[in-house]
C-alpha cells in the first residue's frame, strides 16, 4: 500500500482546502460553512518530489450514538487506523480551543506518528505557532492551506515518515532517494555537470545561456546512494527577466532548491562568486537547505592557487553566517574533480540529518555560558537554563532560560557557531528558537 495521510481536525480549519491544495484539483467542496465534508475522500496527492495517498475527514466532533455526527466520526476514525501517518489540524487565528485537546488525546492513543498543523498562517512568520506546543504533539507546522505557504516544511516533516514506510513495505527498489539540485546563473554549466555526472547526453547543453527551461529530475546512484538529481534553469536578477517562459523558468528551479536537501550553487570560475550568486546561496539557506559550492570551469583557470584562495575568501565575506560552507573546484567539460563535489554533497547531508543528545547540548550549554556569560539587561543577568534539539534538517535546537527575548543577537550568533564549532556542523543552517521557562508560581 502506497505511503497513506489522513488529515484530520475539528470542522472549518481548513482540511478540504489542503486535499484540493496537496491534490491539485477542487474536488473536496470548501465553504465556510463548518461540516460540509462528511465522508472521507481519498486523492493523489504530491509536495515536491514526495507522492503519497491522502484521506480528506469530517470534522472532529463530539457526537451522541446512531446520529450522523456518530458516523462521520466512525468515518474518520477508519481513516485514522488505514492511514501511516496523521496531519492534525488546528485553526491558528482561533488558537487551540478545547476541542483540539480532546482529540489531540484521542489521536496519541492511536498509535499512529501525528504532524500538528497550524493552519491560516499567512503573513505571521509562524507567530501562531507557540500555543500550538500546549497539545504535546510535538514541533508544529505553521501553513496557509489557501495560499499554498509552509509546504516545504510540511514536506520536510512528512518524508522521513514515508522513507520509513517505503523501507518496511517497499523494498530495495523503493528506496527514498536523496535529493539533489543543481542552481546557479545561465551559462555556469549545469546541464554540462548533470550530463558529466550520469555519463550521458541527458539534457542539451551548450555555450549558450538559458538551454535549460524546465527543472530537469533525474534518478541516479552514486556509491550506492540513490540520488534524485535536479537541473534547473539559470537564474538571473528578477529586473532583468521579462521573457514569461523565463519567468516559469526560473519559478520552475526556485521550487525544485525549496524542496531540496542538498543544494549545489554552481559558479563560473573565471566570475567568481556575484551578486546574483550571493542571492541564491541566501535564499538556499534561507529554506534550510545543505549548500555546497562548485566551481566549473577549472581547467580555463591559469593560477589556481590563487584563484582559490580568492574565492574562498569571496565565500568567507560574503556566507559569514554560514561558516564551513565547502567548496570544490571541477571541470564538468573534462569530467573532473565530480567524485569529489559528490563526496561533499554526501557529508553535506550527513551533517544536515545530524542529530545531537540533550545530555551532550546541555553540557555544552554549561560551557559556553560559563566561557562567555550572558549580558545583564535592565539590572538583571539573562539565563539559559536548558537545551534540547527540536529537528534536525536543518539542525534546529530549542534554548530555554528566562527572559530569552533579550537576548542580544551577537549572543545569539556566538551561541550558533559554538554548536557550528563544537558539534562538527559545517556549512549548514542552524535554527535558534529562544523560549521562557515556565513558572510554576504564574498562576
């Protein structure tokens, strides 16, 4: 049985608007009118490269026997036990109502993994998502179901659960494959790269720019590893493209870097690294993505040296906030140098997938808290108290203290590149989310 989703949650939070976004049609009806879906609708459904089988519910509610409520909730329930997998909905704007509590502990007693979805998120940068952690389902996803915002992240929590599934059910050929893209500007030499790395003419490439339109997926294997390899079309700065096909172009490659896990910018060696260079990297790592650089074009190159050690220095001033991003010379035309850029976007996604113990976060905590003690703000020493991590892809750790909202941001990227230094995290984002401890004698 394909990898299953059932989405569930009290009436008119948004599930029906989900199926239709996740399955790209309308056939799940959407008013807002709560309780017009009352059987379980089941689709297709696709984020990025993830293709699952999805379960649309009636809303959640308390029902006397033999009514039609009764039966809706007997249709959910059904497709809570068929389902792998259960996306939990809330409504953010409401916050958690009482409701969610009730179900939220009648889904932990099923046994199935749960994603808590917070919904109706648009424009909040996931401010909602606080209450959420009162349910105890774990890290929420802020989405906006109707304007298609926080996908990724839900593609993110999702696919670890569908590699597990296809593992126990699907065999070798199933597989989950890593996946890879290839970004940069027009004529770096993508394409060149993808057709050097999988030994054949794959995708046309040439001298001139803008070949490529569309995102270009292929599977591949590399020592083993199966890899789903991405060629995407160059991207140029948005005020310099006005041609339409560019425009989906470019639209095009910028979703195939979202739902990435390892992102190779790949740069001209003879220009370095530009603007528009700098521009991507920071939208790649912006997504929390794995970012490796390549240079192509080596061989053109007279003085290599010092070319590099140029480059390098362009990366170290311009990617600061990302220490240890790597960086690799190849020539895609001569077919060299690609086992060792394949070799960095491995261990590039092995840090990415890193996770590290509380007990060894929270003895680092001690150590850099004491080496460099936190600033006093308003006659007060702010204190960390605790750490754990909250996810890794990206690394993602939770630091809890007491008046954690003043803590300055110099201390904040001091905090980062020690976990960066001390826990062998090069060249990947690391997510800083500060927290008050509660107090037991608030109330």
């Amino acid at each position: 049985m394909p990898f299953t989703v059932a989405i569930v949650g009290r009436p008119n939070v948004g599930k029906s608007t989900l199926y239709n976004r996740l399955t790209g049609t309308r056939h799940a009806l959407v008013d807002d009118m709560p309780g017009v879906t009352r059987d379980r609708r089941e689709g297709a459904a696709k984020i990025g490269p993830l293709e699952f089988r999805i379960l649309d519910t009636a809303g959640l509610e308390e029902a006397e026997e033999e009514t039609l409520q009764s039966r809706m909730f007997a249709q959910t329930s059904r497709a809570v036990k068929e389902a792998h997998a259960v996306l939990m909905m809330i409504d953010g704007r409401v916050g958690v109502h009482p409701m969610d509590r009730h179900f939220g502990q009648w889904l932990r007693q099923q046994g199935k993994p749960i994603i808590l979805l917070v919904n109706k998120c648009e424009g909040t940068g996931g401010s909602f998502a606080s209450e959420a952690y009162t349910l105890g389902l774990g890290e929420p996803v802020c989405i906006s179901a109707a304007h298609g915002e926080g996908l990724a992240d839900l593609y993110q929590a999702l696919e670890p659960l569908a590699e597990a599934v296809q593992e126990e059910e699907g065999g070798e050929e199933e597989k989950a494959e890593l996946q890879l893209a290839i970004v940069g500007r027009p004529n770096a030499g993508k394409s060149t790269l993808l057709n050097a790395l999988l030994g054949e003419e794959r995708v046309i490439a040439g001298p001139e720019a803008g070949m490529t339109r569309d995102a270009i997926a292929v599977s591949w294997e590399y020592k083993g590893t199966p890899i789903r390899l991405v060629d995407t079309a160059g991207m140029r700065k948005k005020a310099n493209i006005t041609d339409p096909l560019e425009k989906m172009a470019v639209s095009d490659g910028l979703r195939a870097g979202r739902y990435a896990q390892v992102v190779v910018l790949l740069l001209d060696a003879a220009r370095g690294l530009e603007a528009q260079d700098i521009s991507i990297a920071a939208l790649v790592i912006r997504e929390g993505r794995a970012l490796v650089i390549g240079v192509n074009k080596w061989d053109e190159v007279p003085d290599t040296n010092a070319r590099m050690r140029e480059i390098r220095e362009q990366v170290e001033d311009n990617l600061s906030h990302i220490k240890g991003v790597p960086v690799v010379s190849l020539s895609a035309l001569q077919k060299r140098g690609l086992d060792k850029l394949m070799d960095a976007v491995l261990n590039a996604h092995d840090v990415w997938n890193r996770r590290v113990t509380t007990a060894k976060l929270n003895r680092w905590l001690e150590e850099v808290t004491s080496r460099h003690p936190l600033p006093v703000v308003k006659g007060r020493r702010l204190r960390l108290r605790y750490a754990t991590q909250a996810k890794a892809r990206p690394p993602e750790f939770i630091l809890f203290g007491s008046r954690t909202g003043d803590v300055p941001g110099d201390y904040q990227r001091y905090l980062a590149n020690s976990l960066r230094d001390d826990f062998d995290l090069p060249g990947v984002p690391i997510r800083l989310t500060f927290k008050d401890s509660k107090n037991p004698f608030a109330e």
